[in-house]
C-alpha cells in the first residue's frame, strides 16, 4: 500500500486516491471542473476504465447520507454516456471503503475486483 499518513481531510484524501491508483499500475489524472460528479479519471491499459468520487469522512457513513453521495453519479451510470467503472472511495483515517456505482444502486468493492 501507500505511506499516505493516517490523517485525512478532504483536501489530501484525492492526492491519496491518485498515489494509491498510480502505485497499482493506473494513470490517474485528477479533475477539477465542477461540471462533473467526479474527483479522478484512472486507467490500465485500454480496457480498464476507472471514474472515482473521493470523500473523506472523521466518522462512519449512514446509509441516507452514502446515498445523497451516490445521487450524481447515479445519473452518471443512468446516462449511459460515461465509459468503464463509476465508484466511491470514502476514507476514514488510513481506510478505504470503495462503492461500485451502478444505474439502479451500488455495491461496495472487496479487494482484489473491478481492477484493484
């Protein structure tokens, strides 16, 4: 993994993604327009198509509130338009918990799938 401090705030934490993105082999290019849902663009070779929110959180999030997150990239996925992968990453402390967002909901990321 990364030797990303154990402190987090929302200002590292999409540094953070991108370094750990980066470390596992992905281009990862971080976007900064308001116009889209999204902190980071990453790929892995030309199939492989990660567009990630980054979130970084002092305590657990509740499901309400994980799903106010998920609404715009929800009608990301619907649209159709978007290519490869749309997930969530929340940190808390030196933890990620990742979302794969779907068009009817989300599913959270055990190690090892979508490309990580």
């Amino acid at each position: 993994m990364s030797d990303t401090p154990y402190y987090s705030t929302c200002r590292t934490t999409p540094h953070a993604a991108r370094r750990l993105l980066q470390e596992l082999g992905y281009t990862a290019v971080r976007v900064v327009t308001p116009t889209l849902p999204i902190d980071i663009i990453a790929w892995k070779n030309r199939q492989e198509i990660l567009l990630i929110k980054v979130k970084s959180l002092r305590r657990p999030l509740k499901k309400d509130r994980l799903v106010t997150e998920m609404n715009p990239l929800f009608q990301m996925a619907a649209s159709g338009t978007c290519p490869g992968s749309i997930q969530l990453w929340i940190r808390r402390a030196a933890v990620w918990d990742r979302y794969h967002v779907m068009a009817g909901g989300f599913a959270a990321i055990k190690e090892g799938i979508h490309g990580l």
